[in-house]
C-alpha cells in the first residue's frame, strides 16, 4: 500500500472554499477519509508541473495496467491483485 498519493486538487479530492486558495484539509472529501483511514497522506498539487505529474501517474494506472492484466490474460481481482502484488 502507498505511504502517500499525489493528486490535483479536483473537488472529489479536497475541499476548496476559494478557488485559487489552498485546500481546507479539515474538511475531507469521501476520497480523503478513505485515505486517512487507510493511513495514505494525501497531498495536493498547487503547481501546473506537480499537476502534470498527477496526471501522468493516472494515465499510467487508467492505461497501462489493464493492458498489462490482459495480456497475462487476467479476468478477475483476485488474479490482478496476485500479479500485482
């Protein structure tokens, strides 16, 4: 499991009273008190770059790993998490 998760501030992941301003970590999205209960710090991205980067890193979870699974020929979770882990 991650120790932490980089992700853009979308709604679904914090809470921003103000656009432009910094997230309002005491106020948790579904998302965020499914990490904190997980123990997974969440960290925002304020940066066009840090954004990109988040970005990135789903296109590689959304892309590349149900490529993967399927050429190893993997149908079901209990496969995916065996070959994952």
């Amino acid at each position: 499991m991650p120790s932490s998760l980089y992700s853009d501030r979308g709604s679904h992941y914090f809470v921003t009273l103000k656009a432009g301003e910094a997230v309002d970590k005491s106020r948790l999205t579904q998302v965020g008190r499914a990490l904190e209960r997980l123990g997974i710090e969440h960290i925002p991205a304020y940066s066009p770059e840090a954004r990109g980067r988040s970005e990135r890193m789903f296109s590689t979870l959304q892309d590349r790993l149900p490529r993967e699974l399927a050429l190893a020929g993997i149908a079901d979770i209990e496969a995916a998490n065996r070959f994952i882990a």
